[in-house]
C-alpha cells in the first residue's frame, strides 16, 4: 500500500484485499452499543427468568448457615471443607445467570464480525503514549461522536425513566409504611419494567451506532487510485514486466517453432497472410501442425520452408481454416482430412516426377 497517501485522494472503494487484510489486523466494525445492548438484554432476561431462582437458592444457603451456625465445626480442616461446600452451592445458583450474561457479551461481538484472531493490537505502537497522538484522539470526530452519544443517550433514557416511575410515586413513598416481604415483589415488578424499557431505548441506538460505526469504517478502508494500481502490482505483477516475460515467452515458443518447420512434409499458404506448415510421415493417423503464423511470422515460415526445399503449396481456403482450428503440436481436425491429403498427395506426385510445387 501507498504511504502517505493524503485522505482527500481516497475516493474509491476499498477491494476485496484491502478489506481482508483490515480484518487480519482486527480493524473490524465494532459498535460499543451493540455490545452494551446484548450485554443489558442478557441482564434483563437474567433478571426476569432467574432471578427469583437464584434468590430462592442463595436465601436457602444462608438461611442453612445461620440457622445451624452452632453445629457447623470450623476447627482444622473443617474449615476449608466448608468454604469449599459454600463455594459449590453459590456457583450453582448463580451458574445460569453468569452462562447467560458471558453468551450475550459473545454474541455482541460475533454478530457484527466473524471471530478475529489478531495481535496486531498488542504490538506497542510510539502513538498510542504519543501526546499529540492523544489530543487527536481526544477531539476526534470518533471522540465527538461517543460525547454527543453518551448526552443523548443520559437525556432520553432519563426522560423516559422519570416518565415511567413518575406515577409510581405514590406507590415508592408508601414503601417505608410497607411490610418488607411486600418490598421485593414491587422492586422486582419495577425493574423489570425499567430494564425493558432501557433494551428497547438502547436498541435503536446500538443501530445508529452500528451504521454510523460501519460507513466511518468503510471510509477509512478506501484507497486512492495509486494505492489501488500498487496492490494490483503486488498481487498481479507489474504490467510491464509480465509484458516482458510474455514477449519472451512468445519469442522462444517462435524460435522452437521455426525449428520445426524444416521437418515439415508441406506448408500451405494463403499465399502471403497465411502459413501453416504440417508433418507427416506414412503410418500416422494425421499431419500434425508444426508451426502457423501470420504476415510477417507466416513470410518467415515461407523463407525457412524455401531454403530447406519444403515444398509449398496456395491454398487460400484451407490455410484460413487450418489457421483458424489447428493448433501447433495438434493433428489435424478430421473435417480437413480430405482437403489436406489431396494437397499431400499432389506434393508427393510431384516429388516422384521429380518436380517442385513452388
């Protein structure tokens, strides 16, 4: 990739490399707000479907404790065992609650990118204890964002709340005249409530964050147009050296042609746009195409048959077609077997009389 490539040149669209290797580095989308999202859904639902559960299993665990505390042993290695006994009974109250919630903060991850391996991010980098470095981050449009965000966010979630808990006030003052068995159940009723009402709030505010995430993402993946003709050299070549190589290629594949073609039993011209020299010897299945070429390759063909007595034969409407359907080291199609043995058989005619097509 091109270094220092000024911003303002990078118009196109980022391709397929640019974005892999953004992804390889960790340079992912990632939407805090999707994360905060998934990570408060769990709770709620943690909240409204086990709660009741777990506070069942914690009150009976302590309830055991205090009321037999006098019969517990706590001498020498009594001690530990209990621990160890307690420690057992608070993970298996608590264990779907903490599955739920470590699912949810996964979740909010994979479902904006697929798993990511990198270290990228734990290579120390000057920037990141850079001072400068800071202050841009600081007042960064990502920083600006986050700012107008969180204010929005703390203005609409606690508009909506104080809407919501307003009417219950009468309910919450009365709260200190109330039997404390009926305090719970209101609480919970009450929460419940409001954490629906935070998930549903934060959702579309995870989606605003999340494409507004993605289009400043996308935007720094773009590339300028050297940037582009640069990766397309990495992963392609440099044009003109493939150029190169390919004259090279072609020249050699010329030069081992040419040596063919004194071996050649007959080449058929067009007379001068067309040459297509072919071998054969009795007991093959077909003549066999050496070397074919076109103005001047076909003029070179022609110098090469001349100087080694290959006899040469015009024929127009064969050396088009035979140019057009066969190809070198290749035998013959069979729709041309006919044409081709006339003109073979004409050649040796003449070789037996003595004389020369050409």
């Amino acid at each position: 990739m091109a270094e220092g490539a000024d911003d303002g040149d990078k118009t196109e669209d980022p391709t397929q490399k640019r974005l892999d290797d953004a992804l390889q580095r960790g340079d992912v989308v990632k939407s805090q707000e999707v994360n905060t999202w998934f990570v408060i859904g769990g709770a709620t639902l943690v909240l409204a479907n086990f709660s009741v559960g777990m506070s069942e299993g914690l009150t009976t665990l302590m309830r055991g404790l205090i009321s037999n505390a006098h019969s517990i042993r706590m001498d020498g290695p009594a001690l530990p065992s209990l621990f160890q006994k307690l420690s057992l009974e608070m993970l298996a109250a608590i264990a779907v609650p903490f599955l739920v919630l470590t699912i949810a903060a996964l979740a909010g991850n994979l479902v904006q990118h697929r798993l990511v391996w990198s270290y990228d991010g734990l290579t120390p980098k000057f920037s990141k204890i850079s001072p400068m470095a800071g202050m841009k981050r600081l007042f960064s449009k990502q920083a600006l964002a986050n700012l107008a965000k969180g204010i929005v966010k703390l203005i609409v979630i606690g508009s909506v709340l104080t809407a919501m808990m307003w009417p219950e006030w009468g309910r919450l003052e009365g709260l200190t005249r109330t039997d404390p068995a009926a305090i719970l159940p209101l609480c919970f009723t009450l929460s419940v409530k409001l954490m629906t009402a935070v998930v549903a709030i934060l959702a579309a505010v995870a989606a605003a964050d999340y494409l507004f995430q993605y289009r400043d993402w996308f935007a720094r993946q773009k590339m300028s147009l050297q940037e582009i003709k640069e990766e397309f050299r990495q992963t392609e070549g440099d044009p003109v050296i493939k150029g190169k190589m390919k004259q090279v290629r072609q020249s050699k594949q010329r030069r081992r042609m040419m040596q063919k073609v004194p071996k050649a039993a007959v080449i058929i011209t067009n007379p001068t746009h067309y040459a297509i020299a072919l071998e054969y010897e009795r007991g093959m299945e077909a003549p066999i195409c050496v070397a074919k070429g076109m103005d001047a390759v076909a003029l070179k063909i022609r110098e090469i048959g001349e100087k080694n007595g290959v006899p040469i034969v015009e024929n127009p409407p064969l050396a088009r077609a035979l140019h057009a359907t066969v190809e070198i080291d290749q035998a013959i199609p069979p729709e041309h077997y006919k044409a081709v043995a006339e003109v073979i058989g004409f050649v040796m005619k003449l070789r037996r009389t003595g004389l020369r097509p050409n």
